[in-house]
C-alpha cells in the first residue's frame, strides 16, 4: 500500500489533458481551455487582442496569456495541452497559412506552423466564420441541417457554408466573404474600388460611429442595434441593418437554396429586434425562404468550434462529416 508522501508525489505528477480554442478576432480575442475527457471549460479569458499588428509580437502577446491559463494551480493535477484551435478572421489555406485576414493587417502568415513551433502540439486553423459553422452544426441551431450559413457579423461580415454535411471553403478558400458583396454600384469615373460592400455598410465599426454620431455615446454595436426598436435616433441603424443582411440572405439562398440562415456575431446579439425585421424582409422576397435563426452559442460560436477542430486532430471523425 502506498505511503503518504507516494500519495502526495502521484497527486503532483498527475495531468489533466486539454485543449485550447482561441478566437482572434480584430478587436478582442477569447481563450477555453476544455477537458479532452469531459468537453467542460476550465479555463476562460477575454482580452483585447494585442494592439501590435506585427505578427511575431502579437502571437508572443496570446501564447503568453494561454501559458498563464495553463498554469493555474488545480487540485487534482496540471493541465497538459495536446493540441490548440484558432479561428481567425480571414480566409486559410489547407496547410493552415492565414492567405489573408484584413482586420489583422495580416497576408500569407504560417499561423499553424508558428503555433505549433510555440507550443510544440498539433494546431487546428480556421476562417472564423467556418469555426462557427461547424459548431453550430455539432452542437447548436443547425444540427438537423445538411445545407445552412452562418452569417458572422462583426467586426467584419462572412459566411461560414455547409452544403451537403460538409464545409465549402471554395477552390481558394474564399468561399463565403459575403463582405465583399457589392451593395452599390460606383459612379463610373471613380470605378470598382469604390463599391459599397456589405462590409461597409454593417460592420462593427460602421455601426459604432454612426450611433455616436447621433447619440454622442460610446455603444457596442449590438447595444446599438436593440436600442433602435426603443430610441428613435437609431431606427433607422437598426432599419438600415436589416434590410442589408435580408439583401445579404436573399442573394445567397438564390445562389445556394439553403435550408437555414444562421445569424451569429457580436452583432447578431442585437437579438429579436434584429431577427423580427430580417425575417420580415426576407420572407416578402422570398417564395421559399430558408429558416432564420439566432446563433444557439452566441459569441461563443467560433470558440466552440476552434476547440472542436482541436478535438477532431486528436479524435478523428469520419469523413464527409464537418
């Protein structure tokens, strides 16, 4: 029988393995750590995300707050890290190069080989709006559908596809960005470049300024958006926003014929105000619309499904499956 300072010593070696998801998103970024066994969060923080654009600094910035996570003291053992997921606000290739994340300032970054390097595990990378499919898809509003989107509106707007069970991420992994999808014809002279995008028209930043410009208040973007069915000064934000994501929605069932639309983002959490007006709009355009429904995980969607894609390099599911 083992004596007590055994006992002690087995207490102090054991491990509790994890993993880590972690969403980078242009304004703020949020950590999980989960238990492999159990799927339960053991760990969680939301920061800033490093005001240092360069990556090399920015990804110190994140390791070390992800290292003070892992650290924490826990009573029945460390926490061993086995793999790390990251949804990132841009398009990814298969060898997990960030091609491109605007809101970032990043281009052709080797973000799973960076990673990997700082970590020394396997690591999981994906365009945010994808994340959040495929945890909507495991775990949320979109679990009966085979044909769905999800439609991040943030910071920036995207779409995240699942056309037969499966993510569509196109020929060059660009498949979705529905926020280069041109609302407004530029006046000739000035050319393409000058296009309204849906991403000029919706994205976080746009709606923050326009509800300081008449509120004289600092709002989030979703405070913004469930004020307008009450404050008269931004009806017409919340109006305005609406009828773009239905223009966003019609367009891409036209193309798609999906079964559900999946709104989900810090904007989404505007809530029924925003839905009631989407689903309004839609339906008169539409003779068969998709069905329309709020994000079931919230802010949490591309979290989630960072660390399932964690999961899935240390558990394989079968293929054909999101």
């Amino acid at each position: 029988m083992a004596d007590a300072s055994g006992l002690a010593r087995s207490r102090r070696t054991a491990h509790i393995d994890v993993v880590v998801g972690m969403d980078i998103g242009g304004t703020k970024t949020a950590i999980q750590v989960i238990s492999l066994a159990t799927r339960r969060v053991l760990a969680s923080e939301r920061l800033a995300t490093p005001a240092s654009r360069r990556p090399r600094a920015l990804l110190a910035a994140l390791a070390n707050r992800v290292q003070r996570l892992l650290d924490q003291p826990r009573e029945r053992g460390a926490l061993r890290l086995r793999a790390l997921g990251v949804a990132v606000p841009g398009q990814v290739d298969a060898r997990g190069t960030v091609i491109g994340a605007g809101n970032l300032g990043w281009s052709r970054l080797p973000l799973r080989e960076r990673l990997a390097a700082i970590f020394s595990v396997p690591v999981y990378v994906e365009h945010d709006a994808n994340a959040a499919a495929l945890a909507e898809h495991r775990a949320g509003r979109a679990r009966r559908y085979s044909d769905f989107a999800f439609l991040a509106l943030g910071t920036g707007v995207g779409a995240g596809i699942v056309l037969g069970g499966r993510l569509h991420r196109g020929v060059r992994h660009a498949a979705g960005e529905i926020g280069d999808m041109i609302l407004e014809r530029p006046a000739r002279r000035l050319g393409w470049r000058h296009a309204i995008t849906l991403a000029d028209a919706i994205g976080g930043r746009t709606i923050r300024n326009a509800a300081r410009r008449v509120t004289g208040k600092r709002l989030h973007a979703a405070a913004a958006l469930r004020a307008g069915s009450r404050d008269s000064r931004l009806a017409s934000l919340l109006g305005d926003m609406a009828d773009h994501v239905a223009v966003a929605i019609v367009n891409t069932s036209a193309v798609l014929d999906l079964q559900a639309v999946i709104l989900g983002g810090g904007s989404a959490m505007a809530g029924k105000p925003l839905l009631e007006r989407v689903r309004t709009a839609v339906g008169a355009a539409l003779f068969r619309p998709p069905r329309i429904l709020l994000s079931a995980l919230g802010e949490e969607a591309q979290l989630r499904g960072a660390a399932l894609g964690a999961i899935d390099l240390l558990q394989p599911r079968r293929r054909g499956r999101t």
